[in-house]
C-alpha cells in the first residue's frame, strides 16, 4: 500500500509560506536559517508544508521572471508546432531556444498544454474567446480551454480538449452538431448549452432546446432537456439537476454568485489567476451574494473584503492568503 500523504492544516501551511517567504528573499541571516531548521524538524506536518509550499512556488514562481508571459507562450506554440512540420531533432532545436518556459511549462498553471497546445482553438489562464465556426456556430471559450474542430459531409464534431464551452448551435438538419470529451458525446437538439471538462467528469447544462448524453464506455444515453444540468464520467450519469442560469455570465467576464460559499467563490475566481490562493476554513464557509470581475483578480478580493469579515495578504507574488479579519 502506497503510503497515506500528510495534509498539512492551513495555519500551517502559512507558517511554511512564511518560511519560504523569508528565505526567499535572502535576507535571513545564520540565527534565522537555523530557527527554520528547528521548525522543519519540529514536526512532520511541517516538514509535509513545507514541501507542499515548494511543490507550489514551483508552479508559479518560473512566470514571475517571464517579462512577457503571452509572447514567449506564442513562442512555445510556435516551436511545436514546427515539431510536427518539420520533425523532431529541428523541433526540440526550436524549443530549446525558447529558454526558461521550455524547461519549467510541465511546472506551471498550464499543464493543459501538453496535450492541447495545437489545439484548433485554445485560450490561457484569464483569457475569455468568442468565435464563430464555419457552419454559423457560436461558442464561447472560458479560462484554460482548447477544443479541435472536425467537420464532415456527414457531422459537425468538437472535441473538448480542457476547460469550458459555450455553444450557440446553428442549424444544420443533414448534419447533426455534437460535442466529445473523454467521457461520453452530447449531441446538440437544436441548443444552447455548455459543457465543462474537469476531474475526469463532464458537466453538461442546457439553456435551450435539448442534448442527447452517450457514455464513452456503456453507450448509455440521456435526453437532457433546457433549464437542467448533467454530471457524467465515463461509466454513469449522476442524477440531472437545476442548470444554473447565471453560469453563462462568465461569456461578460462576470461571476455570479447567490448564497455561494466564499471557498467556493475563490476557487472559481482562481482559475482566472496565475497564482495560488490559500484559505482559511474560518471563513470558507461564508456566504456570498454580488456580482464579481472573473478578470480582475485583484478588484474581486477588494469587493469580498469590502462585504465579508475578511482579510487578504501576499505573502508572495503568486500566494494569496484569504482568513478571518480578526485571526
């Protein structure tokens, strides 16, 4: 049996922030370096923070020396591309010339690419997408999304690579417009829907019209019709469900949120974000209520702080601390 991994509690997992914080900086002297060493051999769970924190920053730290993240991510693009057009020795040369982010992407907030970064259409981390197919089809893309487009005399297919869609069907009686990801096909009933990969699970919500739902694995099928929702893996489909109206607001760079749990609400407003948001169970539980910029990170936490009996800190460039006002 592999062993059980230690889930550090979050006071202290900040202690251990705090420690890379400092330590980071270069600024603690012998005394302080060996007060750090007391503390890590203090305990097991903090020595489990600790790692956790570097597991982290090593996620995000590498963009943070990157002076434009979007030029070298179209470089990277642009290198493997070549790979596939011109073979793999005159590829890898490419890449390698990219620097820093060729070494370090497998370690960002965009795994994602490694599979889908010649994707038909693709947006990073905060970056929202209108496009329009060849057949008059309206899709929206969300945060970290990539889909491939295979159209036919017969079907009009995408394949939901990463991420979240929105699709505004057009019609097309002869060819029948449908949607894949890893766990089933979801073919459009003249409709406006949305499907969100992630976790190994799909989730399908219909504005409009109806989907038909088949399993990757059982071939099972499911007629979700407007106003409900659809939770899928490959093998079952979870009980439908209310589909949540304001979950198109994110197409206007807006979240809605009516009586969410704040964990929640930060958990969603992280995807936008290139960094790592830490919080405290004091306060994951809070309700909120308000319109928030899924865009604007920053001017997002100012408006919960301003609502909610909250404190944010930065502990570094890419940690972002969420507790109790008087903790």
């Amino acid at each position: 049996m592999p062993e059980a991994r230690i889930q550090p509690p979050f006071q202290v997992l900040e202690q251990a922030a705090e420690w890379y914080a400092e330590l980071r900086c270069g600024g603690a002297d012998t005394a302080r370096q060996q007060a750090w060493q007391h503390w890590l051999a203090a305990d097991p769970m903090h020595r489990a923070a600790w790692q956790a924190v570097q597991g982290i920053s090593q996620r995000f730290e590498p963009l943070e020396h990157l002076a434009d993240r979007r030029n070298t991510a179209e470089r990277l693009l642009g290198a493997h591309q070549r790979v596939r057009r011109r073979g793999l020795l005159r590829g890898l040369a490419a890449l390698a010339g990219v620097g820093v982010l060729w070494s370090t992407w497998r370690l960002t907030p965009l795994p994602h690419w490694r599979a889908e970064l010649a994707a038909d259409y693709r947006t990073g981390t905060g970056e929202l997408k209108p496009v329009r197919l060849s057949d008059g089809t309206q899709v929206w893309l969300n945060t970290r999304t990539a889909f491939d487009v295979a159209f036919s005399r017969n079907s009009r297919r995408l394949h939901l690579l990463a991420g979240e869609i929105l699709v505004d069907t057009a019609h097309d009686a002869k060819r029948p417009f449908i949607v894949t990801t890893a766990q089933g096909d979801m073919r459009a009933l003249g409709t406006r829907f949305s499907v969100c990969a992630s976790s190994g699970q799909t989730q399908l919500s219909v504005f409009a019209g109806a989907v038909e739902v088949t399993l990757a694995s059982s071939g099972t099928r499911r007629v979700i019709a407007a106003g409900q929702q659809q939770r899928f893996d490959c093998h079952q489909l979870a009980p439908p469900g209310n589909a949540e109206l304001a979950r198109e607001a994110w197409t206007e760079g807006k979240l809605v949120a009516v009586d969410v749990p704040l964990g929640e609400v930060l958990d969603e407003l992280s995807r936008y974000h290139h960094g790592y948001v830490s919080v405290s169970p004091e306060v994951a539980q809070l309700k909120v209520f308000g319109n928030l910029p899924l865009l604007d990170f920053d001017g997002a936490l100012a408006m919960l702080g301003e609502s909610l009996p909250i404190r944010v800190e930065r502990r570094l460039p890419w940690w972002t601390t969420v507790a109790a006002s008087g903790s």
